[in-house]
C-alpha cells in the first residue's frame, strides 16, 4: 500500500480532490500511470461545473437569469418559476431505452445468471439517463470480493475518461467511489490497460491498492449519446440552445406572475380625492372605502377613472414559441411541452412527430446493444465461476444485446404476424424471439418454451410407445401436427384480439 498526501484547499461539495498529486509508486503505478491519473483527476475537475450545470436544469435547479429591466430581482428569486423542459427531453428519449433480455445463446448459459445478478435493465436504464444528461456514462466492470463479476452504472458528474482514437475504445477512466458527509472525494478508481488502481484517503493520507484485471483491456465501456468524430464522448441532450429557450421560458413565467398581480387588481384613479382616504393598505380600500367616499368641504365627490387592463396574451403567445423552438431542438411533439395547437393535429401528424423521436431512439438502441455486450464479454472473463465454464467463450462471441421496440404495436398485429410466419416458418413457433414479438418478456419466453418442450417430449414418448417402435415416423407427424396445432391456435387468438379491440 502506498500513501499520497493531499491538501483540501477550498474545497467545493462533490468537488474535492483540489491538490491531489499521483506519484510513481513501485509494484503498484507506473510513471506513465501516475501521469495518467493526473489527467483523469484534472480532466473530471475541469469538466465538474459545466455537468453540474446540466444537473441543476434537469432538476430544475437553475439559477435564474434575470435581466434587471423590468423584474426587481428580488421578485424573480421569491416567484421560484420553474420550467421542466430540459428533464422532459432526456426522459422522453430514455424511456424508448428498455432492455429485452439477451439474444444468440442457450437460455442454460452461464452469461444469463451474470445478468440476472447484476440487474441488468435497473444498470442499463441509469446509465442511459445519465448519459442523455451529461453526454455519456460508464458502466464499470470488476470483481467482488466473492470472486463474481459486478456491472456498475457510474455519471459523468463523478467520472471522466480518456479516448483512443487509433483503437476507437477508452485509452483510460477515472470514477469517483465516495464522499464523507462533506463532500470530499474519499475514495476513486482508475481503469488502466490491465488493471484497476484503486485509491482511498486514509485520516487524510491517500493509498493505492492495483488489481489486475484482464491483459490490455481497459473493463470500463462507455454508454453515449450521439457520439461524433470530433466528440467521441458525445453531447448531452440538455443542450446550449435548450438551456437559452428554459431561461427565456422561466423569465416569461416570473413576468405573468408580476402582470398577474396588477391583472387581479382594478386599475382605478380618484382626480380629488384626499390622500387621507387610501391611508389603509390596497386591498382594504378597494374594497371598502371607495365603495363609500364623502364629499369634500365644498360638495365636491373625487371622479373615478378606471385604467385598460394590461393583458396576459403577450405573456403567452412568448412562451407558445419557446416551447415550439424547444420541441424543434429535441425532437418533441409541442403537445408534450405543453402546447395546445389552434388547429387540432391528425394522427398521422402526432405519429410523425413522435417517429423522429423513435428514429433517434432506435439508432442509440443500437450503440448501447454493442457496448452493454462489450461490458458483458468483460464480466464473463473477471467472473470466476462464469469463466471457468467452456461454454462462456462461444457464448460471449454469439451474445446480443436486446432492446424492446420503440414502436408499439396492438396484440392483434402482433398475434397476426406471429401467425403468419409460423404458418410458412413452422419452426419460429420454437424459439425466444416469436415469443418475444408477441409481448412477453425474456424470462416468461424462456418459461414457455420451457413448458412447451416438455409437453411435447412426453407426448413424443407416448405416442413412440403405442406405434410399436417406429420413432422416426412418430417424429415426423409429430412435428407436423405441432406447428400446425400451434399455429391454428396463434390464428384464432389474433382474430380474439382484433375482435376485441
């Protein structure tokens, strides 16, 4: 065990590791690791404020950005106007995200059990929200204490990472493990080629633990959105543009919430009346006194005059067009952003609308299918148990990832197009992706498969039975008389559906 010395010299919540240096330390870093922690370290500070930012606006946290014209500030801080816009376009996309279960591999395989232990649709869905947050997210890969496997979920907010452009994977990844009560970073890992260092800050002195992992692999993958040539980490969904339209959005509702104050209350003018008579507060001369003024020493009564009302409309129509400009930038039907059209859309317009959002969906889908395999293949080779199964091997070469549709379809469609391929594909009936397609989840496929094979090697043996030996003429019509049960049966619950709905 080594020990660094660290000074926290102004520390910031969530952003404490200000004065921490990596040195060479034998048998544990290298020089070149120790400059690449550095990095990392300085890389994560460096982009901290800029993920912080992004965070606050998803929480609609934000600090408002008031312009000073025509709002006291005072007022804006007190009206606490907030504007959902920034966490509704990474939700909407984040919801198309849903994994389906594993595809190409035996339902025995030990790669099942991985997944099922590490939860992987719970991993998946945080790391797909923080990457549409931030940009990207990493799931980080590495061996517990018992020796299996653990897939971890881990946000830009807490990590930062090196890219190889010659090798088009991570060069290298840092990720913060804990904080003290407050804020300071008390343990973090580096993923290194080969190796995890693993770092702790001890009653103030830093130590470095090196576990090795697998030879030249660096076991974190990255999980990004929209990743470019120039940006391989991609960019976040919260973007420039959104942030500007939120800002804008939340300024317009603290100026309807000041116009309403003035909207609520008659905007009358008493020419001669005596100053004495509003002596009390507003609204106890509005509603009493001037319902009851006398006249002056001269007989005279002060004439009322009562002032056009200021109109919302303005207020409205500024925020009906930010929430169109904000839909443009995310591909968000307006309806979803709290926009009610003069013309009522048709469908066909509702469904094109939500069409570019799943064409974007479907697209990340598939980067996020190759990385969480990617993540898979390393915990299948970290895991001891896993590992030392020769069926692991050919499994992790054969293994895809699945996500459900983006595009949902009735159970009557569904049950139609099963119904279909299995009457010309007689075969398709016995395999997870037909059930799959009519709605069930991988387990309950598994499930019925299952049953189905069971069902259906007793009734092969009874009938082998009663035909005195003849088993290869028993198979034959048993297979026949199968699928064509089987797809009798998909034809007449389609009908039942579609008569249904």
């Amino acid at each position: 065990m080594a020990v660094f010395s660290a000074e926290f010299a102004n520390v910031e919540k969530n952003a404490a590791l200000n004065g921490f240096k990596c040195v060479p330390v034998p048998g544990a870093v290298s020089e070149a690791e120790a400059d690449t922690v550095n990095r990392l370290v300085s890389l994560w500070r460096d982009k901290y404020e800029k993920n912080r930012v992004k965070t606050a606006y998803f929480n609609c946290e934000q600090e408002i950005k008031n312009l000073n014209v025509s709002l006291p500030s005072d007022f804006a801080r007190r009206c606490r106007a907030r504007v959902g816009w920034c966490a509704k376009a990474v939700k909407s996309l984040a919801d198309f995200t849903v994994y389906d279960g594993l595809d190409g591999i035996p339902e025995d395989s030990p790669v099942y059990a991985l997944s099922a232990v590490n939860d992987l649709e719970f991993v998946i869905s945080q790391a797909v929200t923080s990457a549409y947050k931030h940009g990207f997210s990493l799931l980080t890969v590495y061996r517990g204490l018992s020796g299996a496997a653990k897939v971890q979920a881990r946000s830009a907010l807490s990590s930062s990472a090196v890219w190889d452009f010659e090798s088009q994977t991570i060069k290298s990844a840092f990720t913060i493990t804990g904080y003290d009560s407050e804020g300071r970073v008390t343990s973090f890992c580096v993923f290194v080629p080969g190796a995890i260092l693993q770092f702790a800050n001890i009653n103030g002195d830093w130590t470095v633990k090196r576990v090795n992992t697998l030879p030249g692999i660096v076991t974190a993958v990255p999980i990004v959105y929209d990743p470019q040539l120039d940006r391989p980490f991609g960019r976040s969904r919260i973007t420039k543009a959104l942030r500007s339209y939120t800002d804008m959005a939340v300024r317009t509702l603290v100026r309807m919430e000041a116009s309403a104050e003035f909207y609520s209350v008659p905007k009358l003018w008493f020419l001669g009346l005596d100053p004495e008579a509003m002596s009390g507060d507003g609204w106890t001369s509005l509603i009493s006194q001037i319902n009851a003024i006398s006249r002056d020493e001269d007989g005279n009564t002060a004439s009322p005059y009562q002032v056009q009302q200021a109109s919302m409309s303005p207020h409205a129509e500024m925020l009906r067009t930010l929430a169109l400009l904000a839909a443009s930038e995310t591909n968000l039907p307006a309806s979803d952003l709290g926009v009610n059209m003069a013309v009522p859309q048709s469908a066909e317009a509702l469904a094109e609308a939500e069409r570019k959002l799943t064409r974007e969906a479907d697209r990340q889908n598939s980067l996020y299918s190759k990385a969480v395999k990617q993540a898979l293949v390393c915990a299948s080779k970290l895991d001891i148990n896993v590992n030392n199964n020769p069926q692991t091997a050919e499994d992790a070469a054969k293994l895809r990832v699945l996500f459900k549709p983006t595009q949902e379809q009735s159970a009557g469609a569904r049950g139609d197009m099963f119904a279909k391929i299995a009457a010309n594909v007689p075969s398709y009936v016995s395999t997870v992706q037909a059930w799959r397609s009519l709605g069930f989840s991988d387990e309950d496929a598994l499930a019925i498969l299952r049953e189905v094979r069971k069902d259906n090697a007793l009734s092969f043996l009874e009938r082998a039975a009663n035909s005195g030996g003849n088993i290869s003429t028993v198979a034959e019509n048993a297979t026949v008389a199968e699928n064509t049960a089987v797809a009798e049966n998909t034809t007449a619950e389609s009908t039942l559906s579609e008569s249904e709905e």
